[in-house]
C-alpha cells in the first residue's frame, strides 16, 4: 500500500529534511529533482525521469520508491527502472524508498541501496548428534574436522557487533545456526535477546534434540523456530544417529510436543523440517500426521544434497532416489488430505538438491538479499564456501557489506560469469539452498525461471 499524498507545499518541508540528512542542499528548486513512484504511477516513470533529465541533466535526481514489492508489483517495478537504466547515461540518480523495492532496484541497476534481507550467523561448529547426512558432524567428515574446529564458538561480543552492523545496513532479520548446534552454545539465549533489543526479526535453525527446556527458547523472543527432525520412529532415529540414542529420541518428541502447544498458543512460530534419506524415509507420511497434529501448518521436507564423501560412503544419489520417491509422493498426497501446507522437493530431474533441476546457469540475485558470517568470523556470500573477506579486514559487515569485492561477485553470480571471480561459479551453484529465493527474485525481475 502506497503513502497517501500531501500537499506539494507539505511535501517539501517534509523533502527538505529528507535532502539534508542525505547531503544534499535543498534550494529552491529542492522539488524539481524528486520524483515518486507509487504501485499506481508506476508505468509513468521512465516517462517522468526523462523529462527531469531533460530539465536539469547535471543534477543529481533522487528517485523514491514508495511500493510494497510482491510477484504483481515486482515485474513492474524492474521493468521501469531497466528503462531509467537505460536512460541514465552519467546522471546521478539517489533511490530512497522501502526495502523490498531498494534491494530489486539494487538488482536491476547493478548498485547497492540497502541492507540484506536476512543476516545468517553462525555461531557454533560443534553438535550433540552426528546425523550421517550433515556436511560437518558426519561420521565420515571427521578425519577432516579437527578439534580445534569442533571448539570453536562466535563470542556474544562479536555477535552484538555483526548484529549492530546489521541493524545499521537496515536489515530485516537475523538466522541464527551453526555449522553445529546452536542451542548448544552458552549465550545462544542472550544472542536471541539481543536481536530482539535491536528490533530484527529473529528465525532460529536447531534440533529437536539440542535442549532440555522448550519455554526458554519461547522466552527469549523467536520469531521463528525452524526445527529439524531427523526422524519420528525410534528406528529410523537409530539408523541416522547409531545405537544408544534412546534417550535423544525421547527428548525430541518431548520437546516437539511442548513445542506444538507453544505454537497453538501463539508464543512462537514453529516449522518443523526434515532432510530426506532412505534411512528415514518410510517415516514421511507419519511424519506429516505427527506435525499436522501438534497444529503446525507449515513443515518442509527438505532435499538432501548429496557431497561426494556420502558417495564414496554408500549414501548416494541413486539409492536414495529408489527409496525415497514413492515416500515423497504418498507424503505430499497426505499432507494435501489434510489440508496443510507442507513442501516437498521435485521427483524428477538429477542430483542437484536429491532430485530438484540444477541451477547452475540461473541468474542469482542473492547477493542483494542475504548475507553470512560464520565462526571464522568471515563474511561469506552465500552457504557454499564462497569467502568475501575477514570481518577483521576494516569495518565488520558493515564496510564488506559495500565493498568492491562483494559487488563484483554479486555481478558474477547474476551473470553466471566465472571469470569476473575466480572460480566463483562452480559445482556448488547446481546444488543451490537457496534455489527457492533465486527463483523468487527472478519471478520479481519479471522473468520466467528456468526449472
């Protein structure tokens, strides 16, 4: 919903502020260099920037996008601002407006105008099970995860400062996880607190297993609690986590229930989400009824993405494709009947993400929509180990956040250009996590996704 007009002498007592605060000198003429697109004057833009630029070429013209971006205004949006692109020439041209309308701008004119989306910060690398499918606490990656690597932890100094730097971005929330179990660190509730004090939407990725006490994870704020469950039998639990885990069986199903009526009662917003083997694989349907029950409307089924150490270990591609893809289709059929929303990944197609398409190839605006620092304290672009550089190198998130290196893989990732970074696009883009949002951002841009 667009912000109702005001009268043109209103508007520019209310720009000359605006002007300042940006640096620049209101005038006389302050009105004469500001135009505003709304979702009902959209398609007048192109039409009114190139009158402007006729008007004064030289000025500085500032752009505001006062427009709520979804799949309808979206396409619109970035089909005026490729012509104000294409119009530009060497104008300078400042955007202020909402963020969702500032990130697609930033995508379509190859800038930068405002935070990311989503912070994901990792805070732990240790883990109280050791599912066989995990990338880091497997079994078969120990030989190559020291334990200096397994003890290291994000102190909550370091995390107050990316969480400040990520308020300051403007960002909208912060992913609290871990290449191990976030629960398991001793100030993950003060974290969760923190976020909170500084007005960030908060999702939390834990396991079922990580905690004794289900309130406290309420208590401390989360918006959303996204909670892996790696099976709901007892069998299927031992065949992903070995003999002897009984006792964390038992406490996950606790918690899932307490958890459930947090939920029903509005106190936190649970999704609970399960990676697909042939180990637990005959436990969807029943997975889908348990969830169903315990009132959550949302649970994702997510797609195993398959590294060649779980190839070499036997836990590869086809065999779980033989198991997994009638449970998957008996599953979806169940959710429907009763009538909730639950995502299950494709059939069809290869390897990439257990059976969904490739993506490599695809346009990736990600870039612009999220952000990832990890124990290293790195900044990452995205979940591959895809490094930006050091929070130690000059000015934390914020600074790396604008910075040269940064943009240009940005531009390498939309593009698909391998070589503007070096080895960026590789054999980690076809295995995206991220292929919903990249698919989500396109159909933004106006373009049809190739699946």
């Amino acid at each position: 919903m667009s912000v109702p007009r005001i009268p043109r002498e209103s508007a520019e007592q209310v720009m000359e502020g605006v002007f300042r605060r940006m640096g620049i000198e209101p005038g006389g003429d302050a009105m004469d260099r500001f135009i505003t697109a709304t979702e009902e004057n959209l398609e007048s833009l192109p039409d009114r920037f190139r009158a402007l630029l006729a008007k004064s070429p030289s000025d500085e013209i500032v752009v505001e996008l006062d427009i709520a971006v979804n799949l309808e205004t979206g396409p619109r949006l970035a089909s005026a601002l490729t012509a104000i692109r294409s119009l530009q020439g060497g104008s300078a041209i400042r955007f202020i407006g909402t963020r969702s309308a500032l990130r697609l701008a930033g995508v379509v004119m190859g800038e930068v105008y405002t935070g990311p989306e989503r912070v994901q910060v990792e805070i732990i690398n240790s883990c109280n099970l050791g599912c066989q499918y995990c990338w880091n606490n497997a079994p078969h990656v120990e030989g190559r995860r020291n334990q200096d690597w397994r003890d290291a932890q994000f102190s909550f100094g370091d995390f107050r400062r990316v969480v400040e730097d990520a308020a300051d971005l403007d960002a909208e929330g912060i992913i609290l996880t871990g290449r191990g179990e976030p629960a398991l660190h001793p100030s993950s509730v003060d974290m969760c607190r923190f976020v909170k004090e500084r007005g960030l939407h908060l999702t939390v990725q834990v396991h079922a297993a990580s905690f004794k006490h289900a309130d406290l994870l309420a208590d401390a704020g989360i918006d959303r609690l996204l909670l892996n469950m790696p099976g709901v039998t007892p069998g299927a639990f031992e065949r992903i986590h070995g003999k002897g885990s009984s006792d964390l069986f038992e406490r996950s199903m606790a918690n899932l229930g307490r958890l459930g009526e947090l939920h029903r009662q509005g106190r936190i917003e649970v999704i609970p989400n399960m990676v697909i083997t042939d180990e637990n694989a005959a436990d969807l349907s029943a997975a889908v009824n348990l969830f169903a029950k315990e009132g959550f409307q949302e649970a994702f089924f997510r797609a195993l993405v398959v590294t060649p150490e779980m190839e070499r270990t036997g836990l590869g591609y086809r065999r779980i494709k033989r198991t997994a893809q009638k449970a998957i289709e008996a599953a979806r059929k169940e959710s429907e009947k009763l009538g909730v929303r639950y995502g299950f990944p494709s059939t069809s197609g290869s390897k990439a993400g257990l059976f969904g398409a490739s993506r490599k190839g695809q346009p990736c605006g990600v870039g612009w929509y999220f952000g990832r620092v990890t124990v290293e304290r790195e900044a990452h672009f995205c979940c591959s180990e895809k490094r930006v550089e050091s929070l130690d190198s000059g000015g934390g998130l914020k600074a790396l956040w604008r910075s040269e290196r940064w943009m240009k893989m940005r531009q390498a990732a939309f593009r698909q250009d391998a070589k503007s970074v070096r080895g960026f696009v590789d054999s980690d883009c076809a295995l995206c996590m991220h292929a919903e949002q990249k698919i989500q951002i396109l159909s933004l841009l106006g373009a049809t996704p190739g699946r």
